[in-house]
C-alpha cells in the first residue's frame, strides 16, 4: 500500500463523487465534490483514495481540535476524526507529529 499525491483523473473523480461525502463541518449540508483538477492521496494499486476534509484551525492549546477524514476502499468510505499535535525539539530544530484517533465510523456493511 503506497499512497501518493496526484491529479484525480475523471473517472476517479466520479467515483468519490459517488459516494456523496459530506463536507464535516456544515452540518451535513454540503456535500464534498471533487474534479479532475483537484489532487488527493491515492493507491492506484489498490484503488483506495484517502481525503482530509480539515479540521476548525488552532486552538489555545498544543493540540489542535479534530480532523476529520475519509478512506475509500473496496467500494466502501470509511470516516475517522483524529487529533494530533506538534511538539518541537529545540536541539534538533525539528517538529514531532503526535496522532490520536477519536472515532472511526463505517456504514454497516451489506453481504
């Protein structure tokens, strides 16, 4: 499995638009719509597609509020909202990305 940044073509950008994803943080109202211009995290291998829908920005505290994101994969979206937060080393000068996962939803699965 190796995601990569590209273009969507248009049959992919069909295919998300499919699944009618909702934009988290409208109230469900609006819908996330996608085109051959814009450009995801892909697994052409796979066919799974993986979308960051963002979170609400910064807050006044080390760790951001929840992100929300979706996974495509075997027909099927999976959403999940994570936190994370960033920790610097000072004597290195590097940043240090620390992941929580809050939720992971999936549809109910018909056999």
């Amino acid at each position: 499995m190796a995601f990569k940044y590209q273009k969507l073509t248009k049959e992919d950008a069909e295919y998300i638009n499919s699944f009618k994803i909702p934009y988290p943080y409208g109230g469900g109202e609006y819908l996330m719509e996608f085109d051959d211009e814009d450009s995801i995290l892909i697994d052409c291998e796979n066919k799974m597609y993986y979308i960051n829908a963002g979170g609400q920005g910064r807050m006044n505290s080390s760790e951001y509020p929840p992100t929300v994101a979706y996974l495509i994969m075997e027909d099927k979206v999976i959403m999940f909202t994570y936190y994370y937060m960033i920790k610097q080393n000072k004597l290195t000068n590097t940043n240090h990305y620390i992941y929580s996962i809050k939720t992971i939803y999936v549809k109910k699965i018909k056999k």
